[in-house]
C-alpha cells in the first residue's frame, strides 16, 4: 500500500468521525436541558414533528426521524403513558396508526422553546456557520 492509500485510514481524515463525535457531544448538551421536561432526545424529537403537525401516521414519523417502527413504537408507548401522546386508528383505514399530542404535549410546546436556543448558545457557532452545516448534513440525508 502507498502512502496516500494509508493516509485516507487515519482516524483524522475520516467524515464519519467527527460527526459521530459531535452527535454524542450534541447529546451531552441536550440531556440537562431535557431532564426539567422529562423527556428524552428522540422524544424531544418526536414533540417537534408533532408541534408542526397536528397528526401523523406513525409510519410518517419514522421516516420524519428516519426511525424503524421498533425503535419508535416502544418510545410512543411510553410517551403516551405519560400523557404527551395519543395513538389512534385511523378512520380511514384501521391498519394505520396516527400519533397526535395531547392537552398535556401542547401545552410543552411553549415551555420547550427554550431548548434549541439553550442548544445554540452551548454550540457557540455564528449563524451563518450553523446554517450553512444545516445544509450540507440535509444535503448528506438527501442522498443516503
């Protein structure tokens, strides 16, 4: 093997890397300001989605989230054992399962706005800098 061919193993120049070290870093800062909420990262997720829409299938969700049914469901169940959610039939064809919030998941809504901007203060980059990495990971989801 060449030099060159060795230099792409090097754990430095690998892409993989410093995303998946920021995405545990990036939960790290989430955890204290979701602990006064009780929820979880993947459930704050799951509030957000249904803060911009008031039903979805769940099957819609989970590609929202890019999340499989067996990661998601257990994680409904104990949000609407808490009383954020509810999961309905559909009326239109029973097979299909609709997640909405409750009075209860609403009225978090107000309250958990802090949240993200909490999360950009911790993150400490300029706007431009946090859209523009925005963009290039949905660019990265648009194509995988």
């Amino acid at each position: 093997m060449n030099e060159k061919t060795l230099d792409i193993l090097k754990l430095d120049n690998q892409l993989c890397f410093p995303l998946y070290a920021a995405t545990r870093q990036f939960t790290k800062i989430y955890r204290p300001l979701l602990e006064k909420f009780n929820v979880t990262y993947p459930q704050y997720l799951v509030l957000l989605v249904l803060f911009e829409t008031d039903i979805l299938s769940v099957k819609a969700l989970g590609e929202r989230l890019f999340l499989d049914s067996g990661t998601l469901t257990p994680m409904l169940k104990r949000m609407e054992e808490r009383g954020l959610i509810q999961r309905t039939r559909s009326l239109q064809d029973e097979r299909v399962v609709e997640v909405s919030l409750t009075e209860k998941g609403k009225a978090l809504e107000s309250e958990i706005v802090e949240v993200p901007l909490a999360f950009t203060k911790e993150i400490k980059l300029e706007e431009e800098e946090y859209f523009e990495m925005k963009r290039i990971l949905a660019k990265i989801l648009d194509q995988v």
